[in-house]
C-alpha cells in the first residue's frame, strides 16, 4: 500500500473520525463574535489548544483540518500545532483553498478559488507537518440551481486540486457540500447531490487521481432547512447510502460525512443510522465542524479558562460520533455527560 493510501485509512479508521478545525478567520471570528469573544488570534488559539489537547483526540479524532493561521501556531509549552496533534495520536492536515467567490457566467452561484501557486503552498505546508488537504466546494439548491456551470466548473477545480495533493504526498479531502438552505425536499437533495458526485469522480479520473488515496467529504441526503417535508432518520440514511452506493467508486477506502447545520445530535444520530444499515466496504466516518464544536465553544465562552469542563464536552461529543461509526451510539449513551 502506497503511503498516501495508508494515511488515508488511518485517518478515519477505528471508530475515528475528523475534526474540521479549518474556519477560516472571517468564520471565526462570527463564531466568537456571536458568544461575545474577542477574535483576536491569541483567542482563536487559546480555543483551539484547549480542543488540540483534549483526551478525546486520541481515541476518536483521526485528523485535524488546520487553517494557514493555526498550522503556523505554537502551544504554550512550545510545540508547534501540528507536533502537538502527532504528540496525540492524530494526523494534522489543512484547508487549502482559499474560499467562494462569485462564478463568472453565473453569478448567483460559487466558485471555489485557490489553485494559483497550490504546488508551492502544499509543499509548504508539507514541512509545516500536514499530510493530508481539504478544499470545499459549494451548491445552493433552488428552482434552476446548481448549474450545469458550477457543477462542472466546481468539479474541475476539485480534481485539479486533488491531483497537486497527491503529487505533494499529501491524501486529499474532496468535499462538495450540496448546501441545505431551502425549501426542497429530501428527493431534490438527492437527485442535486447524484448529479455534483457524478461529475466529480469523472474528473477525479481524467486528472489521474488515485482514488484509494483520497477521502470523500459529502453533506448526507436531508431535506432543506426550510422544507415543510420532515424526513425521519430511517429514511434520511437509506437515501444516504443509496447515493454513495451509487456514485463513489469502490477503491475510495472512505468517507467523511461534512454536518452542514444539522444540531450536534441530528448529525450524531443520522451517522449512527447509516452505519446500522451500511452493507458496503466504505468506512462511514464523520469530518464535522460545528458539530464537534458547537457546545465546548459555547461552555469555553462563559470562562475561557474552564478548559476542563470544554474539553469534557468535546471529549463526550468525540466519543458519541466515534460511537455513531460503528452504529453503537444511542440516546441513553448520549445523557450520560454531566457538566
Ligand atoms: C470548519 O468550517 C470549515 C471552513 O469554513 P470557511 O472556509 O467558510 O471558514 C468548513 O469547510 C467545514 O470544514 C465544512 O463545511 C464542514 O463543517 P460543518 O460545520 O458543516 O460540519
């Protein structure tokens, strides 16, 4: 096995899943805001220390996506952020695109930008100690949305970036968020998201991308945020599985479902499911954002130095997603934290 295909099982192997640590600093910075916290960047390391350095990154967080800003971070005892990642059993890895902007020919949708100076930049951040990448490309759903343009053009972005990550030695993380914004049904959501992974894989495999070295980042089958139609968690993890099954080829060792605004629980849950019914050779992993972090960020805002009681709610969340990988997390399991 190539060094590449290893990383990438080792990262989500075992009951692990990722931590998307990756907002940029505009993203954090409304986190903090909205909890009235300074976003200064002693702030935004502080926090994410607290998460780097908690017991629940050992046994359930196979690897962290860092931005630029904390890749190039050090901890107050000196390590740098990624040696105290390793120092934790866990593989660092960082976002390298450089976000949305607004796509020429269609400009109510978005292009994700980052591919100028890509080979420099992952070399760069290969001696910084990342071994693996993530880019994020994004869908909005509506009457006449996604666009032929922006599926085909967000794709084309995705393999190209994919194929600078492995030439870099580095797993790449292929994420196309269908987003769930909107008034569309669970069937929409469905047919948008068949349609976006189509045309990934096929340029996945123009650009000579080996799959067996990369790591799919999906958002699961669910109705829109504003649909009046409420799918149950049954249904929601068939029509899951359905459009893996039908879309990711069978060399992708595994996939890291994104949360994309479920609640901690809804997305908790929702991967337990899919993996109680999972009868293919994919590991169903997670690689969530707000839903690892949500509840530690909002305990840390009431006393930033109660790092104890943040990390105890982080580790618990870990742990209940560690759980969901293996379809062993219920609701019993997940009132046990006491904070
Ligand atoms: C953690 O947030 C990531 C970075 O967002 P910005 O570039 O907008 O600041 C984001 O890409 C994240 O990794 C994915 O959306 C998954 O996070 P969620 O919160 O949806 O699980």
């Amino acid at each position: 096995m190539s060094e590449i295909e290893n990383i990438a099982k080792q990262m989500i192997a075992k009951g692990r899943g990722i931590l998307a640590a990756d907002e940029s600093t505009g993203t954090m910075t409304k986190r903090l805001s909205s909890i009235n916290i300074e976003s200064t960047s002693e702030n935004r390391l502080k926090f994410r220390e607290a998460l780097f350095s908690a017991e629940g990154i050992k046994n359930y967080i196979g690897g962290v996506i860092l931005y630029d800003e904390t890749i190039k971070q050090k901890t107050s005892s000196g390590k740098t952020i990624p040696e105290l990642i390793r120092s934790f059993g866990s593989i660092p890895g960082i976002k390298v695109d450089i976000g949305t902007k607004k796509l020429a020919g269609s400009p109510e949708e978005k292009i994700t930008e980052g591919l100028d100076g890509l080979r420099e930049r992952l070399a760069e951040y290969y001696k910084l100690g990342a071994r693996f990448a993530k880019w994020r490309a994004v869908y909005n759903i509506s009457e006449e949305y996604p666009s032929k343009l922006a599926i085909k053009s967000n794709a084309h972005a995705l393999a190209r970036y994919a194929a600078l990550v492995q030439e870099a030695k580095m797993v790449p993380i292929v994420e196309p968020e269908v987003l769930m914004d909107g008034k569309h049904d669970i069937m929409k959501c469905y047919k948008v998201t068949d349609g976006v992974l189509k045309e990934c894989y096929k340029e996945l495999k123009l650009h000579n991308v080996n799959l067996k070295g990369t790591i799919l980042k999906p958002n699961m089958i669910l109705p829109g945020n504003k649909s009046k139609d409420k799918s149950n968690t049954l249904e929601i993890a068939k029509m899951t599985l359905k459009c893996i099954k039908e879309n990711v080829p069978n060399e992708v060792p595994g996939i890291a479902f994104l949360s994309g605004g479920q609640t901690e629980i809804e997305a908790t849950q929702n991967l337990n499911e899919i993996n109680k019914i999972n009868d293919t050779n994919f590991l169903l992993s997670f690689s969530y954002g707000r839903a690892l972090q949500q509840s530690a960020l909002k305990n840390w805002a009431k006393n930033i130095r109660d790092i104890n009681n943040t990390q105890k709610i982080f580790n618990h969340r870990s742990k209940m997603n560690g759980l969901s990988t293996s379809a062993k997390w219920s609701m019993d399991l997940e009132k046990q934290l006491t904070v």
